[in-house]
C-alpha cells in the first residue's frame, strides 16, 4: 500500500507497466474461451480470422484461447477488441492501480504465475499431452480423461505426480493474484 504522501499509478499506468509483460488473459491460462457480446462484435473477431463458434442457445458467440489476435504481448486487434477482453481487468492489476500492491511485487507474481504455467505446459508434453492451440486447462483436461483409460507408471507416474502438484499451485496462484474478488465470467 502507498505510504501517505506517495503517489500511485493509475489504472492506464499499470495497464502498460503489467500487461504486455503478462498476457494470461489472452495466452489460455486463464480462460478457455472468450465470449462475444453482440453480431459486431462477432463481424470483427471473423474479420480478425478468429475461429467464432456458438457459445450455446443463451450465450451467442465465442472465440476460443490462445487467442490468435495476441502476439506474445501486446493484442494486433486492441483498439477494436471485444467488450469481455476491454472490461477484464485481473485483480493483481486492480490492485496496483489502486495502490494495494507495488509494481515490482505485481511483475514478480506474474513471472511465478507463467513459470508455473510454463512448468505445467512441459509436463503435460512429457506425458504426451501438451499442445500450444489449446488452453492450458483443455489439455489438463484432455490428460485426466485419458489417463482412465490407461495405467500410469515408472516415469509416467513421477511426472504425473509432480503435474498435479503443479496445476494446484497455478490454481492457487490463478485465483489469487489475477481473478477478482466479485468473480469474472469470459
């Protein structure tokens, strides 16, 4: 929190100081998919080549994550990106804006957070699992499904092992540093 006296950043300052460095929202480990708000929203995602597909009968359209409009930084598609995306403002960001949390402990979260889902993406690789199209919990679960059918063991069993260790601490970090407290639904 700010001493008295110090100035904090507003909420565009750490939009460019955190975002660009994080990506979580748009590179699939945050959210599976996103949803589009209305018919122009949707003109623009198919305009942007996005792969839209219906959502279900009361949720219209949506896209799915890693989102291809998302460079590894910064969205190609920004000024006109979907309502969910310009609305979506993580609770760590939420909190530097405000002055709850300084910018270096804010970067510092961010880089546990992808190094854990980094760890997580070359686990599930290592089992036979990871795939850079889908979103990090699609694999996941992808895994569990097929991990039914067949016996784990030796190795298997050891990365298996370390994998679900992993995905609980990118859980526990998911949820406390990046989703707000009254809850976001893409």
């Amino acid at each position: 929190m700010a001493a008295s006296g110090e100035s904090t950043i507003n909420q565009c300052e750490a939009i460019h100081g955190l975002c660009p460095t994080c990506g979580l929202c748009c590179n699939g480990v945050l959210f599976g998919s996103v949803r589009l708000h209305d018919d122009n929203e949707l003109r623009i995602c198919q305009d942007a080549g996005f792969a839209c597909s219906a959502a279900d009968e009361t949720h219209g359209w949506q896209f799915p994550q890693p989102c291809s409009a998302f460079d590894g930084a910064f969205c190609r598609i920004y000024d006109v990106r979907p309502g969910r995306c310009r609305d979506f403002h993580c609770d760590l960001l939420q909190r530097v804006a405000a002055g709850e949390c300084e910018m270096e402990t804010a970067l510092s979260r961010i880089e546990k957070t992808k190094e854990l889902a980094r760890k997580v993406q070359s686990q599930l690789h290592e089992l036979g699992f990871g795939r850079q199209d889908l979103p990090l919990s699609h694999q996941y679960q992808n895994y569990q499904a097929a991990k039914t059918d067949r016996p784990i063991k030796g190795q298997m069993a050891f990365t298996d092992g370390q994998l679900m260790g992993t995905v609980f601490q990118l859980t526990q970090a998911l949820k406390t540093f990046f989703f707000p407290e009254a809850g976001f639904s893409p």
